[in-house]
C-alpha cells in the first residue's frame, strides 16, 4: 500500500480513489479455489478436532420478529451447554430489545452476547436512530454490535457516508466489539466486497461479517475468501487484525469445515480462534452436534434426540 | 448399418433423483447361469444416510396427505407398471410366460394394498367404550421411516414389501435384492414418474451386509424390515443394533410371495394414537 491508511478517509475522493484502486478480483480465480479448497478430505480425528471447533466459533443466533424471552433463554442455556460434552460456543445473537434476557442469562458462562443493531436487517434509517439502536443494545449489556451498512449509499458511490455511519457506531459502541455487516448478497461483485472489507477495516471494525442471513445468496465460500484475504491484506499494511463471520447458509457440519480449511489456507491459523473467526447460524449448532454424536458412538445420529432451534 | 447400442445405466434412487453412489462404485449384475448383464451401483453407508435424510424430509408431506390420494398415487403406480409389463418381463428373465404371470401379479398385489389406503383406519381403529362423557378414538399413525431389506423376489417381492410400508403414510429406504437389483430399479423410474412424492421411496442397489447394519443402528429410523436378510448371523447383529432406538423391527419367516399377503405387514410399521375428546362442548 502507497497510501498511508490513516489519510485515506480524508475525504470522499481520496476514500473512492484508494477503493476503487484496490486490485480487481478474479471472479473465476475465486470461485475455482474456493470450490478446491472446499473438496479436501477431513477425517477421523482431525473432523473431532474441527467439528469440537466450529462449534466454540458458533454465534447461535435468532433474529426472528416471534422471538419471545423463553426462546432466548433457551437458545442461552444450549449455548451455554450444547450437550454430550461439547464446548461452550462464542456467543448468542440477539435483537437489541432482548440483549438484557440474554446477558442475564449467560452471565459468568463466558459466552458473549452479540446483537444486531442500527435498523438491522435493511439499515434504512437515519444515523441518529441507528447510534441510539446501537447504543440501546450497549446499555443493555451486548459485548459484541453487528452492524448493517448503508448498502443503497455504497452501491451509489458514496462511500464516505458509509464510513462516517461505521466511525459514529464504533464510537456509540465504546468498549463493545463492533461487527460490521456487508451484505455481500446485494453488493453485485466480488470488487464491491473486497471495497466494502476494505472500508470497514479502515473505519475501525473489529470483525467484518458477510450477511444479515435475510438476504440470499448469504455467506458463499468464495465470499468468504475474498474477505479472508482482505483481512491478512489488511494486517500486512497496517498490524491491526480484524476478525471475519461469515453468516447465513451455513447449514452442515461440512459447510462449517469448509470455512475452517478456507480460514487456514488463506488468512492462516492465527484467525482459527473463536476469537478471529464466528461463524453465525442457528441449525448448524444441531448438525455439529450430531457429527460429534456420530463420531462417538459409531451410529449415525438423528434429530429426535437433538433439542430443537 | 447396425446401431450402436444404448445401454441403461443403472443408478440408485435418492429423493425422486437418480444419483450415482456417493462412493463411485459398481458392481457387476449376473444372469442365473452367470452371463454379464449390467453394473449395479454399489451403494455405501454415506448413501443410505442420504437416503434416510430424504425419507425424513418427505414423511410429513407423505403422512399428512389424505389417504385417499396416497390410494390414487399407488393405482398410479399400478398403472405405470402396467405399461411396462414387458419390460419388466424381460427384466426378470426366465420362461416368459411365467414371468408375465410373476409381473401381472406385481401389479395385482400393488393395486390391492393401494385399495386399503382408506380402510386400513376403519379396520385398525376403533371407537373405545369408556366410562365418562366422552368419545375415545383410537386411530393407527404411521411410525416414520423405515428401512427395509427386500427379499430376493426382484419384483413381486419387492411391490409387495413396499407397497404395505408406504400405503399407511410412512416413508421408505429400500436396499434391493443384492443378486437381482435391476428390477428394483426400473421400478424407480415407475415411481418417479408416478405422482410419488420425492423421497417417499428411495432405493439403494449394492450389497447387504454393507447397508443393512448402518439402517439398523440409524437413530433416525423408525422401523426395520429384515425379510430379506439370509445370513441369520447379520439379522441378529441387525436386530440388537435397532434396539438402541426402539425400532420396530419385523423380521418375517421366509414368505410365499403368491399367496394372500394380509394386514400383518401393513399394521407392523403402524402405531396407535388414541385420543379422548369430550362430548357436548
């Protein structure tokens, strides 16, 4: 990078010269390595290893308009304990409204509360209603913010109201992590990812997610891929390191494996923590369960015995 | 000028789709006096997991629908297989005439048990007497998926091992005689083209001892149909892997396959709901 990064939001036309002059992306490239990657074989101990993992990387989420306050005290005490000895997962995610009946609820189990704020899961809505939706979850006890952006303002170009609204969310999260939301499902491209990472990053993210799980297609692997390596890019020019969550669409225990080995080969196996990388989903929690129960019983195993989500 | 010949190839039956096995595996299907006749596939247990999946996923549809229509699915069914008398003769091999007789009594025993569809109910139910104001029903529910080991009748066998499973509302995983597959599935392509929802019956080609025990110990399989388990060691070894999950298992003597089949195959894989409903609210 030629530009130092702390110029770059100087304003909207040194923001939109540094975007767009990020290296294009090659759509086949991408799509052909992620589908690679996707076919390498995890076995026996190593699918243990992987499965007991993506299930400590789960953000166990429940983003419908008929949640009720028994459905997330539920969803908490699974988190807290999925059952059949397996790791406690990284985090609920709630709406802003129901963040107190979670935080009360995992209080001391070390699972965080994430929730979604600033009008989630379109963001339209004035900046001032989304700092006081994202400050409302804060004050409830959420530890972690997903944030939507502003998709309509960044499709037309105007990429520093879309940094400002991050820098104006960051600032209402204080000590709370901020994930911010891309939507890749309604940005068109793979450049539009890779500049909506990038733009993110800049504005002070600590986690870029794929998307809201409303809008499909959610989280491709070659998404993914494009903003893994927008992270490793971004902790070579600058230090900092940001996490990645891809969100949506990730279903099966062999969907979740795929992201681990895409998170492995392309930002490395400093991002294989909970703490780098989430993976955001609420049936896939059962899937990985099953495999586990699979894999220490020797039958496969099946919904019935499973609590539902 | 002779043409080049167009050979069928023989797949299995997952979801109302044709997949090859998962494994990529064949193997080689002999005539009686051992002349090649076609590759099988070779279904492995990662198959017949993807079978139970789609078993899974049509049971509500399949048991929720009337029993009217799943009667008028299987005289569709019939129907089908009637057309394709002929080959199906051929399929079966042997004398011709007797195998004619063996293909019109397949679709003779499907269109019975199709006829039961809204009578089973009327004979397996009753309406209870109890000492209080109210009605006490009692009607048979079908019990989920089930996994059933086709005997080595390829068609009349088979129809009629099926046909009783799925005439009451449940869904089926099939593994199909291991020495005369082909039948089985040319009845698949009866079925997919038949009204039968996806999923309803699937079936796997390959060997039994292979499938059969995974079947047996799937936590997600309701009921077990041994028929066509031969090696007594492996039907036992099935039998105490069903008893994990309580599986209702029917592991029937050998059977005439001519003779008057009865209820007792369709009232295995069924289960009673009794419900008591008060009177004059």
């Amino acid at each position: 990078m030629t530009t130092s990064l702390a110029d770059v939001a100087a304003s909207a036309t040194t923001l939109r010269a540094f975007l767009h002059g990020l290296p294009g992306v090659d759509r086949v490239g991408a799509d052909q390595r992620a589908a690679m990657l996707g076919t390498r074989s995890i076995k026996t101990t190593a699918k243990a290893q992987a499965i007991d993992l993506a299930i400590s990387m789960v953000d166990l989420t429940t983003l419908e308009g008929a949640d009720t306050h028994g459905k997330v005290r539920a969803m908490c005490t699974k988190a807290m304990r999925p059952g059949g000895g397996a790791p406690r997962v990284a985090a609920v995610c709630v709406y802003p409204d129901l963040v107190a009946v979670a935080a009360e609820t995992v209080k001391g189990s070390g699972v965080k509360v994430a929730s979604v704020a600033t009008a989630f899961p379109s963001g339209r809505s004035s900046l001032e209603v989304k700092v006081s939706d994202t400050a409302l979850a804060v004050a409830a006890g959420a530890d972690e913010i997903d944030m939507v952006i502003d998709r309509g303002a960044f499709l037309e170009g105007h990429y520093l109201k879309v940094f400002e609204e991050i820098v104006a969310v960051k600032a209402a999260c204080g000590q709370a992590h901020l994930k911010v939301i891309l939507e890749t499902g309604e940005l068109a491209t793979y450049d539009n990812v890779r500049r909506a990472s990038w733009l993110a990053m800049i504005a002070g993210a600590d986690f870029i997610k794929t998307s809201t799980g409303k809008v499909a297609p959610a989280a491709t692997l070659p998404v993914t891929l494009i903003m893994l390596e927008a992270v490793r890019d971004f902790r070579d020019a600058t230090g900092r390191q940001v996490g990645v969550k891809p969100a949506g669409g990730i279903r099966t225990t062999k969907d979740a494996i795929k992201n681990l080995v895409l998170v492995n080969e392309t930002a490395g196996a400093d991002w294989l923590t909970p703490e780098w990388f989430r993976l955001g989903a609420s049936s896939l929690l059962n899937d990985l369960l099953m495999q586990r129960e699979k894999l220490a019983t020797g039958r496969y195993a099946g919904p019935d015995y499973f609590t539902l989500d | 000028m002779s043409r080049l010949s167009v050979r069928k190839t023989y797949k299995l039956f997952i979801g109302g789709a044709f997949p090859r096995s998962e494994s990529g595996r064949s193997y080689v299907v002999t005539s009686a006096k051992g002349e090649f006749v076609a590759n099988a596939a070779r279904a492995s247990r990662k198959d017949a997991r993807d079978a139970v999946v789609a078993a899974r996923k049509a049971f509500p549809g399949w048991s929720g629908a009337t029993p009217y229509n799943r009667g008028q699915i299987l005289y569709r069914v019939a129907e089908m297989l009637e057309g394709r008398r002929a080959q199906f003769a051929e399929e079966l091999g042997g004398p011709k005439k007797a195998a004619a007789e063996r293909v019109d009594a397949a679709v003779d025993r499907l269109v019975w048990y199709a006829g039961w569809s809204d009578k089973i109910a009327s004979v397996r139910g009753a309406a209870n007497p109890v000492a209080g104001p109210y009605f006490n029903l009692s009607t048979p529910e079908p019990t989920g998926v089930v996994a059933v080991v086709a005997p080595a009748d390829p068609l009349l066998g088979l129809i009629s091992v099926i046909a009783p499973v799925i005439v009451t509302g449940n869904t089926c995983v099939v593994v199909a005689s291991e020495n005369a597959p082909l039948p089985a599935i040319t009845l698949a392509e009866v079925l997919a083209t038949s009204d039968l929802p996806g999923g309803v019956v699937n079936l796997l080609t390959g060997h039994q001892s292979e499938l059969a025990p995974w079947l047996a110990a799937h936590m997600d399989v309701n009921g077990l149909d041994l028929g066509g388990v031969e090696d007594a060691d492996l039907a036992l070894k099935c039998e105490q892997e069903a008893a994990e999950n309580l599986k209702r298992v029917f592991r029937p003597a050998s059977e005439d396959w001519s003779l008057d089949p009865g209820l007792s195959r369709m009232t295995r894989f069924l289960e009673t709901k009794t419900v008591w409903h008060p009177v004059g609210i």
